[in-house]
C-alpha cells in the first residue's frame, strides 16, 4: 500500500488523462520520467494501485527491467569503454526487449500471457524469465517509469568538454559519453510510443544527489554489502550527471504533465 499522499497525487495525474485512457483502443503507455530519487518508483505503484481502484488493468514497466545483462556490459566494456560496465546510462538497455514487450501487452492473451521483464540490482543482473510476472490480458494503462524517460541527445559540441573529475579522468577522450549520447537518439522510437509523459522535476542536481545517498542510508545501517559509502555514491552518480542536468533543462517543455517537487519531494496542488 502506498501512502495516502502518493495515491491522492496519482488519482489526481489520472485525472487528467481519464478520458484519453477510456477511449483508447490499445493499452495507453503512460511515461512518468524522474531523476535518482524523485519518487517515480512510488508515484508509478500509485498509478497501478488507483487505476484499479478505478476497475482499469494496469501494469507497470521500468527502464530499470530492461538492462543488458551483466554479461553484455561487460562485452560492451570490453569493445567500446570500460564505463559501460556501469548499468543507467542510455546504450545499457535492451530497446528490443522493451519495444517486444509493449507489441506483446496488445495480443496478450490466457492462453499467450505475457512475461514482464524484471531486474535484480543486487546481483547486477536479470531475473530468470521463469520468475518474470505474467499479464493475462491486454492492460487498460501501461505505466512505463524511467530517469531518461523522453530524453534527447545533446548536440555533440555540448558533449564535448568533460563535467566532472569521472569524465576528466576515465573519459578524457570523450569516447564514453560521445558513445551514450549517440545511443540516446535510438531511444526515441521508445519515446514516441508514450501516449502520455508525466515529469517529477526536481529543483537541481545537487537536491537530485542528496535524495539518491539518502536511499542508500538504510543499506548501509543494515551492513548491507552492496551500499556504497559516499565516495562510491559521488562517483556513481557522476556517470548520469551530464544527461540529468540536460534533463533538468530540457523535459519541462516537452512533458504533458509536470509535477515540481521541492527538496522534500513535496508538489503543489495540481
């Protein structure tokens, strides 16, 4: 169960697209796009929870389901950059997947039911498709939640000089990011399948920064061994802070909904 405050917001953000939903022929793909610790995560189970509330199917979907395996990092760290081990950055997922899945929810069926794509972050890996949901039927509303959700390139000359001490140091060249940006442009075909994109805009990158640590600090009360300490975090979140400041500069505009949150994730009435 969600807390109240997310459900209200998110019987509010369906609100605004009820009609569109109930008139649709095909499942209506929902985008809710954030930075690190914006909340989309919660605001998207919200969605689930209250379209069915509402008596709609829904699913949910993450670009965080659809990473390349380990395996395939690891290739791509191998024959193009050592930064690509690192899963988040566009040129990590697997489009193909993504885009079988969403043509699959259309047709899904008892008999075809549908395999929702799952991500295990503490082995760094997939899931094994035997332990993937399945979706019995064609969805009312698809929730598909991503950081880089409706994101476009850079130009290449933005793309350039490097923005932080990772860039200076593991990418003087510029191969990595020059690599992910051009990556970037494949997945607009993905974009322009969103009937809809919903934004949680953060105030700034270093509020983004703050949020992301905080949700490591219950790994590391609990001796987790995958926390990182705050070191380890800085440098992690160097690998997305190139295309999350463009995202802060350029989503707004391009968004059907934005909701602007403030430090403490709070937004105003819509």
């Amino acid at each position: 169960m969600e807390s109240p405050d997310a459900i209200t917001l998110a019987e509010r953000v369906l609100g605004r697209f009820a009609a569109a939903i109930g008139h649709a022929s095909t499942p209506f793909i929902l985008g809710v796009s954030g930075l690190q610790g914006s909340g989309k995560s919660t605001l998207a189970a919200a969605l689930i929870e209250a379209a069915r509330e509402r008596g709609w199917s829904a699913v949910a979907l993450s670009l965080d389901d659809v990473y390349l395996t380990r395996a395939e990092r690891e290739a791509l760290a191998r024959e193009v950059h050592p930064l690509l081990r690192t899963r988040g950055v566009p040129g990590t997922h697997d489009l193909a997947l993504l885009a079988s899945t969403l043509d699959a929810l259309d047709k899904a069926a008892p008999e075809r039911p549908v395999s929702i794509p799952r991500f295990d972050k503490g082995q760094d890996d997939r899931y094994p498709a035997a332990l993937w949901p399945e979706v019995p039927q064609p969805p009312m509303l698809v929730i598909l939640e991503g950081w880089c959700l409706g994101l476009e390139p850079q130009s290449d000359a933005d793309a350039i000089e490097p923005i932080n001490a990772l860039e200076r140091e593991d990418d003087p060249e510029g191969i990595w990011r020059q690599w992910v940006n051009t990556k970037l442009a494949d997945y607009l075909s993905v974009w322009r399948r969103l009937d809809a994109l919903v934004l949680l805009q953060a105030p700034s990158w270093d509020v983004v920064t703050r949020w992301r640590d905080e949700a490591e600090w219950p790994l590391r009360a609990r001796g987790e061994p995958q926390a990182m300490d705050e070191d380890e975090m800085a440098r992690f979140l160097q690998h997305y802070e190139r295309l999350s400041r463009h995202a802060l500069a350029t989503l707004p505009a391009k968004a059907d909904l934005v909701l602007t949150l403030d430090p403490n994730r709070d937004t105003p009435p819509l």
